[in-house]
C-alpha cells in the first residue's frame, strides 16, 4: 500500500501484474480496480480522493452500470470477495452503491 496524502491517492497492489495480461476497471471517477485481463483476481486498486471518500457514507459505481450482466457479475464477486472487500463494502449491487473503508491491518496480514 501507498499512500500520497499530498494527492490523497492511495495505491494498493495484491499481485505482481503483468501488464500484458492486465486491465484497468474504472468504477467510478474515484476507484479503479486493477484485475487481469479475464477479470478473474484483483491485482490491485486505486482510490482518488481516499480520505474523502473515507467520510462519505456511500459512493455510486456508475462506470459499471453499462456492463452486461454476466460481466457486471463477474465484476461484483471480485469486489465482495477478499482482498478488494477490505476495502470496499458494497451496499447494494441493483443501485451499485458501496462504502469505501479503510482497512485493518490485521485483515491485511
């Protein structure tokens, strides 16, 4: 995990990525989940405006609701499903709301 409080972004990487084999999902204008090409394990997340979003008691993942629904719940099982759930709660999948947090350390460990 890294995290630039002059820009408030945290980056947070789960895998080596290859980056031939990689894909970044943006989930809204904030997070951007980083998975590999099939969309099968979560490599990483970026979130913009982390301590901002750490306030707010729900953000909209808006820039999924186009996916079709095969995909979408492909998607919405990486982001229940650890590591990525340490960080994001999601609140409801038919509004994609979910809850940005912070997480403990001894989930990380």
């Amino acid at each position: 995990m890294i995290y630039d409080g002059a820009e408030d972004v945290l980056e947070v990487t789960f895998e080596t990525v290859d980056e031939n084999f990689s894909r970044s999902i943006p989930l809204n204008e904030e997070i951007v989940l980083h998975t590999d090409a099939n969309v099968a394990n979560a490599w990483g997340l970026t979130l913009y405006n982390y301590a901002q979003l750490l306030q707010v008691t729900e953000t909209h993942l808006d820039a999924i609701a186009g996916l079709d629904a095969a995909n979408l719940q492909k998607l919405l099982r990486i982001l229940a499903s650890e590591p990525i759930s340490h960080f994001l709660n999601i609140l409801d999948t038919d509004s994609l709301r979910a809850l940005v947090k912070a997480p403990r350390i001894n989930d990380l460990i």
